[in-house]
C-alpha cells in the first residue's frame, strides 16, 4: 500500500511513525512543505510554537480517555519522555460552577489510577493561589501531568523515520486530488491513501484543490512569557476567566487566553497586544502578584467543531484522501493515542 501523508507537524510526524511501526508492507512518503516547523509555507507551525501542556482530564468524557490514554503511554516510555522532553509540573483544571466531571473523572481513573483527584475552590485558593473564583466552581488536581516540546517530539519522529527509510520530501504540495494524489511543482504522484495533516494550512489547501474543508476553521493562539514572584505553580486551566498557562523556568511562566481572531491565514498572524495585556492583568488578579510581560508568541491551529484530532474521509475525496486535524489547540496532549487510532483506521 503506498500512502502520502502532507505536513511534518506533530500530526503528520506521529501519524507516520505510527503507520511505520504497524509492520505491514508499506510505501510512506511524508511531504513537508521545507525544513519542519520553518517550512517554505511561510510562518513557524504550531507544533514550533505550542506550549506543550499534557494532562488526562477534559471535560468530554471521549477527549479525556485520548489524553490518558497518550499522558499514560508517554509516561509509561522513556523514549517518549526524552524525545518530547517531558517535564513533570502538575495540572489544574478549573471548570465552570455546577459542571458535570464524574464521568471525565471515571475515565481518568480507568487509565491512570490515583492520578488526579477533585477540591473545591477553598483548596484551589489555598493550595494553587487560584483565588478569586466564582462559587461553585470544581478543581480537577492531576499529579502525573506537566508539559512537553512538540517540536522536539516531532523532530525525534522525523528523524526516527528518516532512519527507517520512510521517504520525507521536503516538497510543498500545492493540490490534492480524490484519485487519491497530491500535486507538486513538478507533478503528480499517486498513492491508495492521501491524508493531509497540513495544520491550519489545511482548509486552504483543500479549498485550493477545489474540495470542501469541511468544519476546519483556523483559529489564532497566543501566549505571553511573563516574569512574576510565584513557585510551586502547576500548569493549568482556568475556565471561568478563560486564563491557562504554566511554569516556563524559575519565576517564569507562559500565560494566555482564548482569541477571537478567526479564519485568517497563517502567514498573516501576529501578536493581538490588548489580549497580551489583558493576560498579565487578569493573572495578576488570580493569583495575587505582579506579573512583567516579556514576549508575546502569536501561533494559530486547525480548529473544528466538535473538536479533535482524528483521521476523517474528505467529502468529496473518493475514499482515499483524509484530513488528520482539527486538534482545535488541544493536540499536543491527545496525539499519541489519535496517532495510534488513525493508523489502525487507515489500514483498516
Ligand atoms: C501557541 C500554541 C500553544 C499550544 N498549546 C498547546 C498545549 O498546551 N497543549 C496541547 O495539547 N496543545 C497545544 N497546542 C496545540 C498543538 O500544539 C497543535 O494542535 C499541534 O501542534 C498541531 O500540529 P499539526 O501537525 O496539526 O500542525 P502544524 O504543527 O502546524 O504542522 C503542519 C505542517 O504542515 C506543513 N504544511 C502546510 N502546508 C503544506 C503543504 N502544502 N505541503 C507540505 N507541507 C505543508 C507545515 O509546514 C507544517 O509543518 C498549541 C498550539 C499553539 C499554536
């Protein structure tokens, strides 16, 4: 079976590594658009800019059992560990007053047992120094969380099939066909599956080949490096003001909050300043102590409602071309177990 897969994100490295351990007869090829993560597409991906928090609980109970099932097969591989770089920092996820978690939580529980546990604001103020929140409101506290590199894991996975012989073009695909095929400068090469893991390029891509992109929607994501007097913190999540973030060094952390810039190209991205302060204002707020802004990263996903990385057909696309995105900011954390699924889905 030969197989294209266009993008050398996370997605796409992960896919391949993924279908390059299932031991069947395959032919792989990996279209990178460029050097990865500074490709010839233009911006830095997202896999070069994410902030890498991995943690088991999500509110939706299907999400939470890919992000345990990925958090536990990277814990449980020091290979992972090392190729993403892991750092073991602790989560905290703050939900919204009267949310509903047991099931999310039972889920969590099945696959990492002990690790995470539930507190009312009172411990999340005390223990956190997440104050000022609403009533009502349910802390869900994971021990074996913290955060990774994507870039470094997607490196690793490029260079492990680099190693085993998997064909990785640095060719940028400008088209895709339902033959299936993909189109380049200097032609067209079929295969029996294309699967385009492109990212946020991935709409324009599809739309440029005259396919629909479906509910894939690119959205703009940002954080802010902050300095500010704080230890102890764990990455987290805070739901009710939007605010998540985690340590990056001593006294320093990555601070963001949800945009609303939509649908806008990714080269065309660049830092939303009054989001950036409102970040450091509003986190001062929470936890009671001044924060200094350094450097805003302004980055952007593949976004898709409902969310999440997963293998889809194309509409339109005969049966042999896939998206593999829509990740929606929440990838990093669900790739290792959506990888895994959507090889097995693609060899059926
Ligand atoms: C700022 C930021 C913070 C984030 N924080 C978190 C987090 O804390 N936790 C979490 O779980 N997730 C997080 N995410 C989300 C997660 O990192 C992304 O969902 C994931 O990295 C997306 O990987 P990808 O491979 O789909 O896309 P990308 O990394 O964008 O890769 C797409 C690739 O496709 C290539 N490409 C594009 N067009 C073509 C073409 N025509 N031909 C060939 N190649 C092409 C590009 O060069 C690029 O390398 C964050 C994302 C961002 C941007």
């Amino acid at each position: 079976m030969r197989i294209a897969i266009v993008g050398g994100g996370l997605a796409g490295a992960l896919l391949a590594l993924r279908l390059s351990q299932l031991h069947r007869p395959l032919k792989l090829e990996l279209f990178t658009g460029g050097d990865p993560g500074r490709g010839d597409v233009g911006q830095r991906d997202a896999s070069a800019a994410s902030g890498g928090m991995v943690r088991a609980f999500e509110r939706d109970p299907g999400a939470a059992a890919l992000a345990a099932e990925s958090l536990a097969e990277l814990r449980g591989s020091r290979r992972l560990r090392e190729w993403s770089r892991f750092r073991e920092s602790g989560a905290v996820y703050v939900t919204e007053p009267r949310t509903e978690v047991t099931r999310s939580l039972a889920v969590v529980e099945e696959v990492l047992p002990g690790s995470a546990e539930r507190v009312g604001a009172d411990r999340l103020a005390r223990d956190h120094r997440l104050g000022g929140l609403p009533p009502g409101v349910t802390g869900i506290v994971e021990h074996g969380a913290g955060y990774i590199s994507p870039d470094a894991l997607r490196t690793a996975a490029l260079g492990r099939l680099a190693d085993s012989g998997v064909q990785i073009h640095p060719d940028r695909v400008t088209g895709v066909t339902g033959d299936p095929a993909v189109r380049l400068r200097d032609g067209v090469r079929h295969y029996e599956a294309v699967v385009v893991a492109a990212g946020a390029w991935t709409p324009c891509l599809l739309c440029d080949s005259g396919l629909p992109s479906g509910r894939l929607r690119v959205r703009q994501i940002q954080y802010t490096l902050c300095r500010g007097p704080l230890d102890g913190v764990r990455a987290f999540v805070e739901e009710n003001s939007g605010l998540y973030g985690r340590p990056h060094g001593p006294g320093r952390f990555l601070l963001g909050l949800p945009s609303d810039r939509w649908d806008l190209a990714p080269d065309a991205v660049e830092p939303d300043r009054a989001l950036a302060d409102e970040v450091v204002a509003l986190a001062g707020r929470i936890f009671g102590v001044a924060f200094a802004a350094e450097r805003t990263v302004a980055s952007f996903d593949c976004y898709r409602d409902p969310p999440g990385l997963e293998l889809r057909p194309v509409e339109g696309g005969g049966g042999g071309l896939f998206t593999f995105t829509g990740g929606s900011g929440g990838a990093a954390k669900a790739v290792f177990a959506a990888s895994r699924r959507a090889a097995r889905s693609l060899l059926g």
